[in-house]
C-alpha cells in the first residue's frame, strides 16, 4: 500500500515539474513578445513576469538537484544491498523475470 502512494506521489511530483516546465516556456515566450509593446502598464507587467520566470528557473534547478540526489541514494543503497545479499538479488531478479515471462505469454 506504501509502495503505492510512493509511486503515485512521485508521478505527483513528475507531473508539477513537467507543467512548471511548460509555464516557463510559455511565460519566455510572453516575455520576448511583450518587448515590442510600448508602455508603462507592460513596462512594470513584464518586470513583474521575468521575476516569476527566474525564481520559476532556480525553483525547478533546486527541484532536479534533489532528484539526482535522491536517485544517487537509491542507487547507493540499491547496490548496497545487491553486494550484501547477492543470493537474494538473484533470486528476486529472477522472480521478476519470471513474472514478466508469465504476463508476456498472455
């Protein structure tokens, strides 16, 4: 059941990132069509617009740093427990194999 919210949470995560991406897109893009519009309203708008869009950049570089850590551990204490129980790795790799064997036969 863990394992499960743990997933859920993670493409949670995957999708927020993924639509940050796209609104920093699109705001660059306002922001470079917003500079032939003369005027002070879109003068103050545009600054206002490229503060959000650089803390949106250093928010997203903080976010993909975490990530790498937190895969670099799990990839630490994956092979970890691979060196420490290798019999076991085995055999749930071939469990898995076998699994996915069953599923690709039907």
């Amino acid at each position: 059941m863990s394992d499960t919210t743990t997933v859920q949470l993670a493409l949670g995560k995957q999708k927020i990132v993924d639509d940050l991406r796209v609104l920093l897109t699109d705001s660059e893009e306002i922001l470079r069509l917003a500079t032939a519009v003369p005027g002070e309203g879109v003068d103050a708008l545009r600054e206002r617009l490229r503060t959000h869009v650089d803390s949106l950049q250093l928010a997203l570089g903080d976010a993909q740093s975490a990530a790498k850590q937190r895969y670099r551990v799990a990839v630490d204490n994956t092979d970890r427990y691979v060196r420490d129980n290798p019999w076991q790795a085995v055999g749930i790799g071939a469990g898995i194999g076998f699994l996915l064997g069953v599923l690709a036969v039907r």
